[in-house]
C-alpha cells in the first residue's frame, strides 16, 4: 500500500494520458508488481487493487469529518432495518419513531442520509471485500500516528496528547464510523436493485429520453435516490425522476 500511495499521481493531465495507453499500459504500479513480476492471477490483483482504492474512500471520509456525522447517526438513533428474509423491505426509524423516507425533511435524517450516500459509494465499489479495505485504512492510520505527539492550543491552555491516547482516538472515530454503517444497513448494498428497469424508464416514466450517456445519469440518480430513501415508494421515485428530468418526462 505505501508503493501504491507513493506511486499514484494527483495529476489530472497525467490521468488523462494514462487513459489514451493501450490497456496492458494502464495498469498501475501494483498491478504490474503482482502480475508482471509475482505471477499472480490477474484477478487477485484487480481485487487487491480494489481494496487499495477502497481504503484511500475510507481513510478520505473518516478525514473530511464524517466520523462527526457517523456519531450524529449514533446519538440520533437513526436506523434502516432490512427483514432478514427480503432486502427489499426496509423499515427506518429515528429515536425509536418511525420515518416516512419519501417524505421525512427532518435536517438530522437527511443529515444522516447524506452520510449514507457518501459510505455507499465506497461500499458499492469494494463490495463483500469492504471488511479489508477497512481494515486497511484503519492501520495507515495508526501507522501515520506512529510515535508523534500532538500539541495543541484551548483557550490559552496547551493541551498535549500522547501517541497512545492519539492511537486510542483513532481506534473510537472507526468503531464509532463501522457502528454507523451498520446501523444505517449499508452492509450488502452492494447488492440492491432498481425500483425501475430501464425498459419502464424509456417506456412509461421519462418517454422522451435519448440514447447515450444521459441514460446513465438517470439510472445513477436513481440509485443515489434510492440510497438517501431506503425503503421509499417506487412512486416517490417516479416522481422524483420526472421531476429531476423535466425536458424528458
């Protein structure tokens, strides 16, 4: 993984030439270590790749302050129940009360939401494999705490933090982050499915729809829809959808 972060370029121009290569040209560092060098199957280096990628989602998220938001799912009681028998039936509440999601604008749930969202699209990604990438990110960061001590200022007062109290932090932002994860039922949502196909979409729902990329934006609303309205009505969606797409509805 340190090859990996040392190796990966932030250069958006030196992405795109990276994707006018051949496709044996893309590959990364890590890929061409595994394959080319170790002789691994290419599969298992697609997966450890992903897991790397995966990790960076993880360690960006806890970084951008949503372990803030993980606690407020927590301290909010904000849940979205699967029936273990059928996925596809959900049941969310807030503080033991039950919440409408087509219609719930309470700023913690939609607050809360929002945090549903941004795991989902790290969650989808790595699928049954998120359990690694986790972990992974978890140990880059105690890693990077290493032997530092942090030093920083309260009203006038220097507070000093020791590397185990730094380490112990660290270790409650990801408990309190993977507690959220679960209680909010992202675990598995790798594997839902539309409300709609896109047959009804181009057939029923938005009828003046034109082929190409547009096609794609729509489908992906719908499963970010999806995502913030666990359990919402198909015609909670359909509405959304026409209303989101006017020109094609």
């Amino acid at each position: 993984k340190p090859l990996k972060s040392r190796t990966t370029s932030g250069d958006d121009d030196a992405e795109a030439e990276t994707r006018k290569k051949p496709r044996k040209a893309k590959r990364s560092v890590i890929l061409r270590l595994l394959v080319d060098e170790l002789k691994r199957p290419i599969r298992d280096a697609d997966q450890v790749e992903k897991i790397m990628n995966a990790a960076d989602g993880f360690t960006k998220l806890v970084s951008m302050g949503s372990d803030i938001s993980a606690l407020s799912v927590l301290l909010s009681g904000a849940k979205v129940m699967h029936d273990r028998e059928n996925r596809s039936k959900i049941a969310c509440s807030m503080n033991t009360k039950t919440v409408e999601p087509d219609t719930e604008d309470d700023p913690v749930w939609l607050h809360c939401m929002e945090f549903r969202k941004n795991c989902s699209e790290v969650l989808r990604r790595i699928g049954p494999l998120w359990r690694a990438a986790f972990i992974l990110s978890l140990c880059e960061q105690l890693m990077d705490a290493g032997n530092d001590e942090l030093e920083y200022t309260i009203e006038g007062d220097v507070i000093e933090q020791t590397q185990e109290e730094i380490v112990s932090g660290i270790m409650n932002k990801y408990d309190v982050f993977a507690a959220a994860m679960m209680q909010l039922g992202l675990i598995g949502i790798w594997t839902q499915h539309p409300l709609v196909n896109g047959g009804e979409i181009k057939n029923s729902i938005l009828t003046r729809i034109p082929e190409g990329p547009v096609f794609r934006d729509v489908m992906d609303e719908q499963t970010e829809w999806m995502t913030t309205h666990p359990g919402g009505s198909k015609e909670g969606l359909i509405e959304h959808l026409r209303a989101t797409f006017p020109a094609f509805a």
